[in-house]
C-alpha cells in the first residue's frame, strides 16, 4: 500500500462551509485512485485538516485532482469553497492543486497540479483533457455582449447574480457596497435634498451635504478652488493627469496672441513656446456632443482649450477658450478678465473636465479594457497556464463592479446619466468617439509620457510615482515571463497565448489596427510590455484616475456634473448671481457627491498591489519573485510617504499601499 497525505483548506468566507457530500479522485500517470469520501468536518469554513488516504500502488507524478459535490435533499444548493489541496506522497514530493472557486453543482470538476504548464508542454491524455474541458466550459460560462456600437465588448449578463459565482462580490464586499449606497442615499433624503430643484444661494451650504465625509483634500479644494495655481495643479496631479501635454505650436483654432496674455520681462509667447514651457488641454473629444435634459432643464458642457504656462514657482493658467472654433462669440478668457468672467471660464473647464475623465480616462480606459482583459483570459487560458496565475488576480471583482455600473452608473437610470451632462445622448458617442482615440502607447505611462513630452515637467508626481511603477512591474513581469518562455519561438507555439491577444484585439479594440494594439505575440519582449500594460491598467492606471475622486469633485463648484447655462459668448456679462444660476442645483449637487464618495470608498477587504492571497503559483522561483516584487512595492511606498511629507498637497494615489490590486470599485 502506498499512502497519501492530505490537506485541505476552505475559505474562510461566508456560506463556505458545505454539508453535502464531496468525494475525491487523485489522477497521476500511473493510474487514478479510488473515490475518496471528504468528512464534513474537513470543509468547514476555514479549515485547514490533514488525513491521510492509501492506494494500492503508486500513482506515479500526479495531474489532477477531481472534486465532485453531491447535493443532499435538505441542503441542495449548499456550496462549498476550497482554496487548495496539497498532497504529500509516500517518497516526499509535494503537489499543491490550486481551486479558489465555488462548486455549487453536481459535476465533477478537475483541477490541475499548481506546476504553470503552457499548452505545449502537456504530455498526458489527462492534463490534455483537463484542459480543454476548463476552456470549454469557461467560453459557456463567459460569453462576450456587444453594450453599444462603438464600445468595448462586455460580459454578457442580465445582472450581477448572472455572473458566474467565483467572480462574483464577496458577501463582505456586497454588504459594505450596499451599506455605503443605502446609507448615503438615506442621508441625503433625510436632509430634504434628493430632488431639490433650487439653486444654492450660499456656497458654505455645501458643506452640510454630508455630515462627516470630508477628507482633508476636499476640504483644501473648497478653500482653494477658485486660485489659478489650485486649478492649473489638478492638470498634473488630480485624478485626471492624462490630458495635459507640452505645446510647441498653439493650434490653428486657438488664436491666442502675444497681447492677449502676460509673459515674463524679457520674454513672449514666442520664446516661451520654443523654451516649452507652454503646455495644452484640449477637449476636443467632447465638440459637437449633445448634453443632456436633467429635470426637464437643457444643461450644457463645453469642449474648451486651456493654455497653462510654467512659471520658475508653479504652473499657471493663461488663455481659456470655450469652444473649439474660433469666433466673436467665442472670446479667449484670459486671468487679467474681470473675476466673475475668469472664474466663470474656469469652470466651464473644469465641467469639461469632469465629462472627459468620467467617460474616457476612467471608465473607458480602465474599467472597460480591464473587463476586456479579465473576459479574454478567463475564455482563453486555462487555470494552470502562466499568464492566467500571473494575471487572475488583477481581475477580481471586475465583472461585478462593472455590470453594476452599466446599470447605476450609466443604465437608463443610472446616477450619470440621470445627473451628468453627458449623461444623455451624447454618454455612448463620446465613449465610441474616445475608444477610437485609444493607442497602444497612451496605455504605456512611459511612452505616453514620452509622446505629451511630460519628461522634465517639475512637480508631476503622477509621472514620477507611476513610471517607478511601471519600472519595478515591468521587471517583475518580464522575470516571470522570461522564466517560462525561452525563446520567441515559444512565445509564438502557444495558441492560447494568441487566442487572448486576439481576442482583445478583436472584442476590446474592435480590430482597429490604428490602436497599435497587437493581433499576435511574436516575440517575448513583445509580451513582457503587454503584460505590464494590462497589469499596470488593472490597478495603477485606475488608482490614479480613481482613488480621489471625493478628495477633486467632493467640492463641487471645482468639479460641476452639469452647468444650467450655455457658456458666455461676450466679456463683461457675468456677475456673482451668474454663477449660482450656472451651477447645477442642490438635488443634482447631491447626487453627484453621493456617487463620487461611494465611487472613492475602499472596502475592507482590498487587496494591495504586490499582495496576492491566493496561492496560484507553486514553484519556487516564480514564488521568490512575487517577495521580491512585494519588496520593491514596500521601498516606493516608504519614498513616496518620506516625499510627501514635505509637499503642502500629498499626492497618494500611487502609492503602493494604496493601489488596489484589481478594478473593484
């Protein structure tokens, strides 16, 4: 007899005990062996036991473990969550065999020997086998939907419990996440504001929207949101530092002269553009758009060029205007306009702004390319393929957050459409609009740094803190690659590899080739950048453009959803009492505050880059390299912490610690 140690670990989560019947098989190359009956008692909620089985013979290298789940009478739908199974065999060698999801049916499911095999490398009819019924069924359960023409493909999903039950909410993240939605929207009725169609006649009542919900940045933007320096700040290290690039030439359409604007003793527009210190915002995404109907009320937002100039202090804002084409009733604002026309200007801008980063660097950008990648994978590469153990646990909770948000965020009455000026007919034709602007290199910091020629800007801690990132991911990246792939020529074999570069290609960027996307692999440098981009989009592109939205749009005159007016078309014409007809009213105001602080509230059980929980991988050298990744990650953060610490306005957003490892809010 040949004796087998056994180990099994449940979840410790809810609902992941079971008390239906689970049996075993262990599948080596010698042979399977006899269905092995699981005590209830080893698969309690969080439960580590041991036992050991014997078989008459020895299996030889083990494959697979399977697993089936037979439901009793009283109890049929009782899943059960195993994270893992390890094996110890009689000569010593052990296995660990990854699971991480739920068995709620009655089928038997088999799960492979933690070792990352790459299609080619299977040797067994069973490992073969195993896998091709994996990727079978995961095309069933993980079908792709068209959303809208133009867009990204999206899961296909009637609702959140429609999704398959591993890439579902925790219960912890499902509770807090209602609790959060429940308790806000509670607040605000109790206050009389939901629904209020009046206009503010005193800015200070804003902040009795929340009682308690303030972060130390909001309340700095509600101090400083109409100074120059505050508004020009935001370009490069609010949530929205992506737009801004350096200007060598002003645009045909921006008419802006030396005489409009004040430069320096000594100098000129001239000179300061050829020195580059003159840098643009345009928004031009957004010309043409419709906006929206609120409450019956047309609003309006505006598609404006900003030109900021970089002072020996600090970047400063020169020239606004609102519209893309030049015009007598289009004037350029300048800051030497009367107070209520600047700031007023100002404001449309920052309207604009709110459109352009909702729609186009926030939600098309991460959150539909992240569920592009996380469907790709989970349809083309199996559990026990290197990419799918690399790159599983930047996809968690990104089906559910992002099918919620088709139906709160931008459904029919969902809070943006409902409350946001793009919000209307205009919400699907600026996404197709800016997917068709979406680049291969604007997805890379380092070369869309490069390509907005951002290199040497002073004080752009969104450039430096991410391409340290990008650095320490790219390396880690490219070691766990290069450990599995030896050559071009492997990269170029593995047909599942292809298959899900394919598929984004095809479902993510709608085969456009102008997106520099690639179709295929064809080399392994080639796919050490890929990788790194679609981990990097997966946490630290979203973190950026994410984390602070409460902290930028908590105080809303500095970041309005909606304006009730058109812009102005003449200097002279605006006054204090302009301004609060302007803004949108307290019913709208609320809404918004409501949906960016749920937007911006970290769950309890997040995940930090470079942590990663569940054991996919099991050989000892990609393991060292998860630590030495966890080490660099824990180095920036302690930098970036010391850095900040001499900086009126911290900026956080990349830090390490505070990057969630995947898309899940």
């Amino acid at each position: 007899m040949v004796d087998y140690e056994i180990t099994i670990y449940t979840r410790n989560c809810f609902n992941a005990t079971t008390f239906n019947s689970v049996h075993m098989k262990i599948v080596g190359v010698n042979g399977t062996s006899d269905c092995i009956p699981l005590n209830y008692l080893y698969i309690l909620r969080g439960s580590v036991f041991t036992f050991t089985v014997s078989c008459p013979n020895s299996l030889g290298q083990l494959i697979l473990i399977e697993l089936v789940r037979r439901p009793n009478l009283l109890l049929p739908n009782d899943a059960w969550f195993p994270d893992k199974v390890k094996i110890k065999c009689h000569e010593g060698k052990h296995y660990t065999f990854p699971i991480y999801c739920w068995l709620n049916d009655s089928e038997t499911r088999r799960f492979r020997e933690g070792k990352a095999l790459r299609i080619f490398d299977e040797t067994s009819r069973d490992g073969k086998d195993a896998r091709s019924n994996e990727l079978a069924q995961r095309k069933v359960d993980y079908c792709w939907d068209v959303y809208a023409p133009g867009l990204p493909h999206t899961i296909k999903a009637d609702g959140p419990t429609c999704l398959p039950p591993e890439v579902q909410f925790s219960f912890t993240k499902e509770t807090e996440f209602a609790y959060t939605v429940i308790t806000s929207l509670a607040e605000l009725k109790l206050k009389g504001l939901v629904g209020n169609q009046e206009n503010w006649k005193n800015l200070d009542h804003l902040k009795d929207v929340f009682w308690h919900k303030d972060t130390p940045l909001s309340v700095y933007a509600s101090k400083h949101w109409e100074e120059d320096w505050f508004f020009a700040y935001q370009f490069l290290n609010g949530i929205h530092p992506t737009l801004i690039r350096r200007c060598s030439n002003l645009p045909e359409n921006f008419p802006v002269t030396d005489g409009m604007v004040s430069m320096p003793k000594g100098t000129n527009l001239i000179e300061e553009l050829k020195k580059g210190n003159i840098y643009l915002c345009d928004y031009k995404n957004l010309d043409g758009m419709p906006a929206n109907i609120i409450k019956g009320i047309q609003q309006y937002f505006v598609a404006p060029l900003v030109l900021l100039h970089q002072t020996p202090n600090r970047l400063m804002p020169i020239a606004i205007q609102l519209k893309q084409n030049p015009a007598k009733d289009n004037p350029i604002f300048v800051p030497t306009d009367s107070k209520h026309d600047w700031q007023l200007a100002k404001t449309y801008v920052r309207s604009a702004d709110f459109q352009e980063h909702q729609l186009n660097s926030h939600f098309l950008r991460t959150h539909l390319l992240a569920e592009v990648f996380a469907v790709s994978l989970l349809r083309n590469l199996p559990m026990v393929h290197p990419l799918y153990k690399l790159l599983v646990p930047h996809t968690r909770y990104t089906l559910q957050i992002n099918v919620l948000a088709r139906d709160r965020l931008i459904g029919p009455s969902g809070v943006f459409t409902l409350f946001a000026a793009s919000g209307g007919k205009a919400l699907r034709e600026i996404l197709a609009q800016s997917l068709s602007a979406v680049t291969y290199r604007s997805l890379c910091i380092p070369d869309d740094i490069d390509d907005r020629k951002m290199k040497d800007v002073p004080n752009f801690y969104y450039r430096d803190d991410g391409l340290k990132l990008w650095h320490i991911m790219f390396k880690f990246v490219q070691d766990i690659i290069q450990y599995y792939y030896k050559s071009d020529k492997e990269v170029k074999q593995d047909s599942e590899l292809q298959m899900w570069v394919k598929d984004i290609f095809e479902h993510g960027f709608l085969s456009k080739p102008q997106s520099g996307i690639p179709q295929s692999f064809t080399t392994v440098p080639q796919l050490i950048k890929f990788v790194t981009m679609v981990m990097f989009t997966c946490s630290c592109q979203h973190a950026a453009v994410n984390t602070g939205q409460f902290d930028y749009c908590g105080w809303m005159p500095n970041s309005p959803s909606t304006l009730k007016c058109p812009p102005p078309t003449k200097k002279g014409t605006t006054s204090e009492a302009t301004m609060f007809q302007t803004l949108p009213p307290i019913g709208v105001t609320a809404q918004g505050m409501a949906a960016v602080w749920l937007l911006s509230k970290q769950s309890s059980d997040f995940v930090p880059l470079g942590v990663y929980p569940e054991d996919h991988f099991s050989e000892e050298t990609p393991c060292e390299l998860l630590k030495v990744f966890k080490k660099e990650l824990d180095e920036l953060s302690d930098a970036i912490n010391l850095r900040n610490k001499n900086l009126d306005i911290p900026y956080t957003y990349l830090d390490p610690k505070n990057i969630e490892n995947s898309v899940s809010i």
